[in-house]
C-alpha cells in the first residue's frame, strides 16, 4: 500500500512539475513579445507592434491591450479610431489594470471615442488612484485644487493628493507641489521645500515655468 501511494505522489508530483514547466515558456513568450512590441513602438516600428501585440490583446493581455489602444488612439500602423481605442483601453481596465483606467477616463473627459461623461472620469481616476496610480492621484488633486467634477475647492486635500503622486516620482506632481509649497496653497508657505521638489521636477525635464496647472499627459511602459 505504502509502494502504490508512494508510485501515486511521484506520479502526481510528475505531472504537476511538468505543467508548471511548460506553462513557463507561453508566460516568457509574452513578456518577450511585449518587450519588444515596445521597444518597435518607441522606434516607430508600428507594423511590428500590431503584429505582436494583436494576438496578445485577443487574449485578454492588459498590457497588450493598453498598446494597441495607443496605436489606434495615435494612427500608429492603423488608421486613427478613438472608438477602437476605448475599447481596448476598457477590457484593459476591466481587469483593474490602473493605465488603462486613466486612459479611458481621458476619453471621457474628452468626449472622444466615448460620450461625455464626467461620473464615469471620477470614477475610473478614482479606481486607479485606489490603487496607487500617480498620474490619478495627481488628477485628482487637479480635481480637488479648481473645484471640478462635483469636489469642492479643497486646496488641503489637493496638495495631500499631489504630494502622493509626487512621493511616487511623478514629475507634474513634483512641480505642483513645490508651487504649493511656493505660495504657500494647501500647505504652509515654505520656500526651501519649494525648491526641493522644483529641484525633483527639473531633473526629470519639468522646468519650474508655465502654469503648473496646464497637466501634461505622460506615457510609461505599461
């Protein structure tokens, strides 16, 4: 009885190393292919990134999702057609997936691709914040610093957000909160810290001039 359970473990032991083995190769397939459907997107080679990415999208990948929305958000290797991009953005952010949130959410702000719906921005920004999304938490400072989409003007809770977002480098949020800490707006007027976080900014290529609430969309790997 020992031998048969003993020949049973081994077996089950067996079968189970070898699905995980050969589940591993498809796993390393992907992440190749988005990598280099990347690399070819940032080249301008979008024939190659349609060609890799296409297939993954099918699929269900997010991440392969979110770059096809982008070619056909920009006309890249594709006709532009901001329908098609909403609806890639949206199975991407149907799996929580907090780029692609804040991608749709813009085409609703925007009405592009989408009807108008300012609700619907609030609550995707806010998905994607929840989950730690610096370019959402710094959206919803925006919100919450001019009074937009239902907030009240609360320059407290705005500097609170953008600080969030900038703790996480993101460079808008940076800026935004040395100007806070520059005029002393939702937060007490300290000059030194001003250029501490100027300082972050510029170094990622944000220079200090401009009005920091004209927001800059920025694109990541996603």
């Amino acid at each position: 009885m020992k031998k048969n359970f003993a020949a049973i473990f081994l077996t089950m032991t067996f079968f189970l190393f070898s699905a995980l083995t050969v589940g591993a190769q498809p796993v390393d397939k992907v992440e190749q292919n988005l990598n280099e459907a990347w690399t070819a997107y940032n080249i301008g080679q979008y024939q190659k990134v349609l060609q890799l990415v296409q297939p993954l999208a099918s699929d269900g990948n997010a991440r392969a999702q979110i770059i096809l929305g982008r070619c056909y958000e920009n006309g890249l290797g594709v006709p532009q057609d901001m329908e098609m991009a909403a609806k890639w953005f949206r199975l991407a952010a149907e799996q929580n997936n907090s780029e692609a949130q804040v991608l749709l959410a813009y085409q609703y702000e925007l009405g592009i691709g989408v009807p108008r719906n300012d609700a619907t921005v609030v609550d995707l920004m806010t998905r994607a914040a929840n989950a730690g999304n610096a370019e959402a938490l710094f959206n919803l400072a925006l919100y919450h610093g001019q009074g937009k989409y239902g907030f009240e003007k609360n320059p407290a809770e705005s500097f609170r957000l953008a600080k969030l977002a900038a703790d996480r480098g993101y460079a808008q949020a940076e800026r935004y909160v040395g100007a806070c800490y520059d005029y002393g707006v939702g937060v007490p007027e300290n000059k030194t810290e001003a250029q501490v976080w100027y300082g972050k900014a510029r170094a990622q290529g944000l220079e200090v001039e401009g009005n920091v609430f004209n927001f800059v969309r920025e694109y990541s790997m996603p």
